[in-house]
C-alpha cells in the first residue's frame, strides 16, 4: 500500500470512528490524552484542564476501554466534578487530617477542604488542581513505554509504607513487595499494578552507546524520612501519604512538583564505579520469570476476606450498614477465585452498583455499557441472570440467601463491529508515546502497521520492514509476534468476554525486523551434584533430568567444576531454558536438592574505562535476620545482578560471572567462615579468571568478625548502620595483602587404626570422619583450651541450630561454657607435656600453659589482642597480617581467656616465625578460624601459603553531617558535588534502617 492509500484509509477511519458511539471515543477527546511532541505528562494534564461536563453530556461522551478517564456517577450532581491526568476527583469534606498528595500540606478547612479520587484516592488541594501531573491507576499504565514486570516477594505485612495502586496504608493488610524496587501492593490491588520495575539487564546490541542518554526511574512515594528535594532542597518525605519522588538508580529525591525540573539524565549516583549499568548486562530470562507467579500465595489466603481499598472507601463513606458485594470481571477471575469486593448502600440501584463496580475494576468507560449479571462461584453450567434496572443490592442478598453475593460485570452484548486500539512505537524514537489506530473484525496487522507507521510521522518507511506484537501485561509480561493476515478485533472481543481486564492489559507494539536479535544464550548454573565425576557424567546427570521431564535439551555445557560438583549449560531457547529451570531446580540427585540459577553476561565493552564493579557476596544466615536485610537493601542500591545470595550455589556462581572482567571487587558480608569460604573458592577458580586476585572488603555480620576489625570495618553490622556509606567506603579503601598459611595435619598410623575399632561405638557429634587433612588459615590456629570451648559452641549450635540467631546470644553461650570449665580439671590441663613446638628449625620450651593461639592478625575471640603491643620489647615485632611471620602465644587457663578478652591482660609470648611444626602426644581439641574438630596424635605442619590476598583496608575519613544545606559562603550557591553525595549517603542508610 502506498502512501497515498494509507493517507486515505487512515482519514476514512478517523471520520468514522466520531459516529461510533458504542465505545464513545471520539478523535478530538482522545487527543486531549495524548502528549504533545516533545512533552511529557505535564502537557497532557493541562490540557485535560476544562470545566466539569454536565451529566448529559457525560452519558454519550465516554471514554475508550483503554484508560481515559470519565465521570462514573452520572447525573450526581451532589459531587462536584473535575478531571486532571485521568483522575476523577469530587469535592469531599475530610474528617481526619489529610494530607494533599501533590505538596504534601494538610488541607485545611471545616467543609470541602479537598479533592479526592474517586478510583484510585488521590488527595489534592483545590490549588494544587492546575498543577497535578501524578496520572491516575486507570491510565497509568499507558504511560508506560517498556512495560516491565515486577519481581514480587512472599506476600508479608510493611507497616509506613503505602500502597502505590489505592495509595492507602498498608499497616497489617496482606501485600507484595518488589525486590528489585520500592513498589508496594496491596494483595486486592494486584491486578491494576502498573509494571514498570526497573530493568536491570537492558544490553541492546543494536544501540549506539555514545548517543545513549540513560533517564531516571521514578517511583512515587515511600522515602526515607530524612530526604531533601534535589531541586529546592526542602525536606520532600512524608510519612503521612504517597506524595515525592525518588529516582530507583541514583536515589535522587524531590517534590512531585519540582522532580520535572531535574534533568532528566541520570549518573547512577555517587557509587557509579561500583554498580554494573543495566546497559552492560544481557540476562535472556528475567527475574520475574524465575520467580514465578507468587501472587498466587496471596489469593490462596483469599483476597475478599481482607478488606479491599474500595470497601474500605465505602465504610468511610457511610456504608457501615450497607451491603458487600464480590465482583468478577469475568469468568477467568472466577476459575482463578481473585474478586473484589464493594460496599454499596442497600437501596442502591443496578445502576449505582455497576458505577462502584468499574471503579473497583479501575476500568474507565461510560457505565452504560455495561451491566451486572448475577452468578454463583459454583455454578457448572455457566447459568447467568441479568439484573433488572430496579432490583436493590439489599435485595440480592435475601433472594440468594447468602451474606455476600457474587456478581459478573459484563458488557453490552452489541456485537461491537469496531473500536480503537493503542500501538506504541518500541525502540523507535517519535515525538509521542503512542497512537490510537481504529480497527474493525477484517482489518489485518499489515494495515495496522501502515496507519501506525503514519501517525508516527514514518511516512518514508516500509511497513513490510515492521512487526507487530501482541503484549498482554499482568503479573507477568508475555508477548508474541502477529501474522500479517491476523486480525485483532476478533480476539479482543473474545478476551473481552473471558476477562474486561484482560482487554484493557493488552498492548500492540511495533518492531523493526531488521533487529539484531540477542545472540547470548542463556546460562543456567547448575550445582550440588557429586564432586570429581567426570565431564561427560555431568552432561548425563542434567540430560536425564531433562529428557525425564520431556523438556528440551540444553544447547551447550559451558565449564564445568568438578571439585565443586557444578556446570555451566546453555540453552539458546528462551521457552526452553524458562522451563528447563523449573524442572532442575526441584530436582534431587543422591537424595541432595539440586542448586539452579540463571547467570547475566556482563559486555565489557559497555562499561566505563574507569568503572570497578563491585561484586557483592551476602550469608544471609549471618547474624540471625541480619543477612536477610542487608540482602535486600543492597539489592536496590546496586544493580540486583551484582549481588548474590550465597545461600544459592555459594560463592561460585558469582565468580564465575565476573570472570571474564579485568578488574573487579568483591564485598563479602558474613563472618570470618564467610570470608575464608569465599576467599577458599577464589584459589580454585580465580587462576582461571581474568582478574585471579581481586580485591575484598568486609561487612561484618559474623559472632567475632576479628579480620574486619583488623581491616577496619568495624565489629559488626548493626540494624540501621549507613550501609550507603560502606559502599562508598569500598571505593575510597586501599588495598593491603594479607598472608594466608596452610595447615596440615599427619596423624599417627596407630592411634588412627584404634580410632578406627571404636568408631562403631562412638556416638560423637566430632567424629573423625570431619577432621580434614589440610585447611587454609586467615586468622588464626587454636590446640587446647581455646579450641575446647569453641568446640563446646559448634556441638551446641549444631543441636540448636534456630537458638543461634543473635551476636550477644552466641557471646552468651561462650561465656557459660567458660564458666563450666572453672574449678574443673580438664583435658587441656598441663598442655605443655602433651606437645612438642618447633618454630623455623629451633625447639620452643613451653611454660605451664592450657592452650596455645598462633595468630596472622592482631584480633582474635572477638576483638581481644593476646598478642599485645610492648614498646620495649626488643625480641619480637609487632604482629602485623602481611610481615609473613605468626606469633605464638600461651594461655593458661579460662580466666585468662578472660583477662585477654576484658584487656586486663595479654597472653604469653612464646615465638615468632614463618614456620610451625607441633608434635601431639594425644588427641586434643583444635580450632582454625573457627571451625574446631578433635584432632587425633600426630604432627601439624603451619606453613605459608603461595596464595596471598588482596584484602581492602577501610581509610579514615571526616564524619559526614547529614541533611546538611550548601554553605552560606559559597561562591555559585550550588551545592558541591562531595556535600551532594554527602547527602546521599545519609538518605540511603536511612531507607536501610527503615527496612
């Protein structure tokens, strides 16, 4: 079709679509929603800016079923009308103070002191009207571009934070979180959420990344309490409604008012060196793919016995005694059992009953069009009576002889032989979000595109380069590429039948056919499998498990770890690889669940030359609930793709993404056993990597964290602690080495076969069977006393396990356990004739000593220094982490552990070397960096390790005032770039403690 054709036919639609009443969109109102080239939502609001329509008027001026907002309550002419950014406000005398929702000031006043939504609540003064620019939930959605899906988690309760559907408390009502941003839901809201998380992996290899112009992500509402407005640095947070801005990437806040004043690049912060963009990360599935459809959880705990937003409005309304109905938007909702429930007044008419229902349905169209059909949830045969113009809601209820019946909103059954649908222009850069295209049951995709390709001013481009594709946002987003023949109508109107929400979810997107499609696979990390099998047995293990399942098999296995009973597989198949993880991740192989995860591809290319991303490796079993936390507060302060959960896979997965980067950090907030975890997977796989030594910083979660205090990054991590300023403290830290020492153990021929004839009637929690014959120190090596206590701590916890789940509690149980051993003869008792030390070649005479501590670093049990500092001691240096010498030091009892810890004493310095040899005469207690075991007699072998690590040393820096303004001396009167990040950093360590 040329272009002269499509001229034509796509005048001939427009004119006759001013005639189509039965959807009542005319081409004039529908230009009142669209933006003018080169606005934004501003220019649209005011525009919609005109007086109330009489009620008349408003029966036949209607708006289309895809989101333009219209009076719902014709001919109330008690309410007065006003319409802003989709919004159906009325006039209403508040009753409690309220808070207007655009500047965030009480509204004032005894009668009519504001105005309010009538769909979705918003709240505004009537001052505050000509300035509205927030969109209402009925068309929000179309203002999105790039829908994408949130990654909700278990439906749990959020006190201060608000709803961003109904825009209501969420206080102890059922809700869902996103993980990846601040979006929050009420379980009866789920179906109006508008998917626009952030999109973490965004690598386009058909964009130009020197044209690339990264915008904000705004979110609504739920900031931290002490955040200041970028534009007019006035405090912006709220904590009385859903009001402000904050940006998902940079954390850059303002006033609804003043956040279109910003520029609208965003730099990703002051931590930009540490976060992976989203342009340099391809991930083919998305995380709400992995995680599945949870919501389902939440409509198990039946949504309509919680009360919904729209019930809620009713009783404050007035209805205390009026009826509750459950309203389905079709049979689909009914299958899946998700209603929504209103509250009506008894007397109120079908009519009035079909008003409350859209509004409840968030669905914006004239009423009149509509009807209830009366219904039962256990009806077989599909069996529907229409209610009759006069019937009451009060009488429903008597008639069915139930307290809340269940109703089916319809539509008119006209036989609609036309309507208009939206298409949006994809990754095409056109001075509008989208354009309406008139469609009827014969108009085909092809002509779709070419009166598409012509509202978009694309006169000179040919439709047959384009593809038209079909999106169907709701919990999740799904897709498909149309035919040219196929024709749209049709199945809309069917869906329309099945689901009124399911009609107003689906989109039409344009897309050029020339597009290089993403030739990354999708790689799937598959673990816990049997360790040291050989490569072809894993290809068979993961091939079976597939082929079981009937699903298709992957496309490669990439590298394969044998010492870690891990593989890498590819799957070239978006479908596939989705359903190859459900079916993996639920397996069991030798009675062991098997570890599944997806892993992002990193483009180098894409990232700045000075960028060192950070990766971020989080034991959310430290510290009790504290990893949990940490976890998600750091997830939304770097990209999500950066963060890995060592819970899943441990710390493999995460090395092997970064592996191919030539510089790298890694964070490790656990413990001390979580550092050497992951510093222990560094020497099996590191060398194999680009970068084989990066450098680690610490956040300590652990019971002692003696490493990062000796790195100065403090004895643990406390609930509300600025963990923005960590971050920051990551990229001002410099490196330092830290020596590492092998430990081995050869014990004795005989005393292990005697071990051996009594291990069938031994019970021990420590069997033999734990004792490793080599281990890597970090921190420091315990025999006797020492290890004996900490021995004592392991069997507890291991009993015990959920008593475990705070740091006082665990110091708690070391300090009775110390009290146990007083006045008690015990195994370690005159350790000095049950060993023999040799350090570099020479023998040590040992005093009379219970245990002995060979140190690498000068903290140990917590933040104690048994090693000491003696200025006038001429004999031994100062025990430092990278002199490539271990200190030796006796303790001669319990209370002298106690002395060591209080810093009442120091312990006995025995030696000072690089090489350590010990002859046991007899099974004794022995620790190393905590994890302690009963060690059979023989010799132990302390060496230094060819491995060194690169640690990062926290610098010291000024205390930071938070909330601070620029300087009344200042030259430009602007605030500098360090007291701006300064700010930053107060306001995200605020939301951490919030959380």
């Amino acid at each position: 079709m040329n272009e002269q054709s499509c001229t034509a036919l796509a005048s001939h639609y427009c004119e006759t679509q001013e005639e189509d009443t039965e959807f009542g969109w005319t081409e004039s109102e529908h230009q009142l929603s669209q933006p003018a080239a080169g606005s934004s939502v501003t220019i649209a609001g005011k525009q919609s800016h005109r007086q109330p329509v009489a009620a008349a008027d408003m029966a036949t001026t209607a708006a289309g079923l895809f989101g333009h907002q219209v009076d719902l309550n014709p001919g109330k002419n008690s309410r007065t009308k006003a319409k802003h950014c989709g919004h159906s406000l009325y006039k209403k005398n508040f009753h409690r103070p309220t808070f207007c929702h655009h500047c965030t000031d009480m509204l004032w006043g005894l009668f009519g002191q504001g105005y309010i939504c009538e769909v979705c609540n918003y709240v505004t003064h009537e001052r505050c009207l000509d300035n509205i620019i927030t969109p209402c939930s009925t068309v929000a959605a179309d203002r999105v571009q790039s829908p994408v899906a949130h990654a909700w988690c278990e439906p749990g309760h959020y006190r201060k934070k608000f709803c961003n559907v109904c825009r209501r408390r969420l206080d102890d009502s059922l809700a869902f979180r996103c993980e990846l941003c601040e979006y929050y839901a009420h379980a009866s809201c789920l179906d109006f959420v508008v998917s626009n998380c952030v999109k973490c992996a965004d690598y386009d290899a058909n964009r130009s990344l020197e044209k690339m112009k990264f915008t904000h992500h705004w979110r609504e509402g739920n900031l931290p309490s002490n955040s200041r407005c970028a534009f007019c640095k006035k405090s912006c947070a709220t904590s009385e409604c859903l009001a402000s801005m904050k940006c998902e990437w940079c954390w850059t806040t303002a006033h609804t008012g003043c956040y279109k004043s910003l520029s609208t690049e965003c730099n990703l912060g002051p931590i930009r060196d540490l976060t992976l963009p989203p342009w340099a990360i391809s991930m083919p599935v998305s995380n709400a793919e992995v995680k599945g459809d949870v919501t389902a959880k939440g409509q198990d705990q039946s949504i309509t016995s919680i009360d919904s937003p729209t019930e809620n409005k009713g009783k404050e309304d007035g209805y205390e005694d009026g009826q509750l109905l459950r309203i389905y938007d079709g049979k689909s909702s009914m299958r899946r059992k998700s209603s929504h429930s209103i509250s009506v007044a008894k007397d109120a008419t079908a009519a009035q009953v079909v008003e409350a229902a859209m509004r409840a349905l968030h669905i914006s169209d004239n009423p009149n069009l509509y009807y209830l059909a009366e219904t039962s949830e256990n009806d077989s045969d599909n069996q529907e009576r229409r209610l009759g113009d006069t019937e009451q809601a009060g009488q429903l209820s008597k008639q069915l002889g139930i307290k809340i019946p269940s109703l089916i909103l319809r539509y008119q059954d006209t036989k609609a032989k036309k309507g208009l649908i939206k298409v949006y222009p994809g990754t095409m850069k056109v001075p509008v979000e989208y354009v309406t295209v008139s469609i009827t049951s014969y108009i085909s995709v092809k002509e779709i595109i070419e009166m598409a390709l012509h509202k978009f001013g694309l006169v000179d481009e040919d439709p047959e380069g384009f593809a038209l594709l079909e999106m169907i946002i709701e919990h999740d987003i799904r897709e498909r590429e149309m035919d040219q023949d196929e024709c749209p109508w049709p199945q809309l109107l069917k869906a329309r039948r099945n689901s009124l929400l399911q009609m107003r979810l689906t989109r039409y997107h344009l897309k050029r056919r020339d597009e290089r499609k993403p030739v990354n696979a999708a790689q799937m990390f598959v673990g816990n499998l049997p360790i040291n099998l050989s490569e072809h047995k894993y290809k068979y293990i993961i091939r079976h498990f597939l082929e079981e399942a009937g699903c298709p098999l992957y496309t490669s296995v990439g590298k394969v770890y044998v010492q870690y009973g891990a593989a890498i597989v590819a799957f070239e198949d978006h479908d596939a690889a989705v359903q190859a993880y459900h079916v993996i991740k639920d397996a069991t192989y030798e009675e062991k669940p098997v570890n599944c995860l997806f892993l992002p591809e990193i483009h180098m290319d894409c990232l700045r030359p000075e960028a060192t991303p950070l990766l971020l490796f989080i034991n959310v079993k430290s510290g009790g609930c504290q990893g949990i936390e940490v976890f998600d507060i750091l997830s939304k302060m770097v990209n999500p793709y950066q963060v890995m959960n060592l819970c899943q896979g441990g710390p493999l997965p995460g090395l092997h993404a970064f592996s191919q980067l030539p510089e790298y950090r890694i964070l490790i907030c656990g413990g001390d056993g979580t550092v050497g975890w992951v510093l222990q997977c560094l020497d099996d796989v590191g060398q194999e990597s680009v970068c084989s030594n990066p450098a680690i910083a610490i956040l300590p979660l652990g019971t002692g964290n003696d490493l990062s205090r000796v790195l100065k990054w403090g004895g643990g991590y406390q609930q509300g602690d600025e963990l923005y300023s960590i971050l920051q403290s990551v990229v001002d830290s410099e490196e330092v080495k830290l020596d590492r020492w092998t430990v081995i153990f050869e014990t004795d021929q005989s005393k292990l076969m005697e071990c051996d004839n009594k291990s069938n009637s031994s019970n021990s929690s420590s069997g033999n069977e734990d004792m490793p014959n080599m281990f890597v120190m970090n921190n420091y090596f315990g025999i006797g006393i020492d290890a004996d206590l900490c021995l004592g701590f392991h069997m507890a916890r291991e009993e015990k396990p959920e008593k475990f789940n705070s740091r006082l509690h665990n110091k708690g149980v070391y300090f009775r356990l110390g009290m146990r051993k007083l006045g008690r003869r015990t195994s370690c008792k005159e350790l000095q004739k049950e060993l023999r030390v040799e350090v570099d070649g020479r023998q040590i005479e040992l005093p009379t000593i219970e245990g002995i501590l060979i140190l690498n670093i000068s903290s140990w049990g917590g933040g104690a220094d048994p090693w000491g500092v003696d200025s006038q001691d001429t004999i031994f240096k100062k025990c430092r982490h990278d002199d490539g010498l271990l200190e030796l030091v006796g303790v001669t009892g319990v209370v002298h552990l106690g002395q060591i810890q209080s810093g009442l004493r120091t312990g006995i310095r025995l030696a000072q070397g690089a090489n350590i040899r010990i002859w046991l005469n007899t099974d004794m207690p022995v620790q190393v960096d905590g994890e302690p075991w009963m060690q059979l007699a023989g010799q132990v072998v302390v060496c230094r390790s060819a491995l060194q690590a690169t640690m990062l040393k926290k610098s010291k820096s000024k205390i930071k005032r938070r909330n601070t303004e620029p300087a009344l001396n200042s030259n430009d009167g602007q605030t500098s770039p360090r007291r701006e990040q300064a700010r930053l950093v107060a306001m995200k360590s605020d939301e951490g403690s919030q959380v």
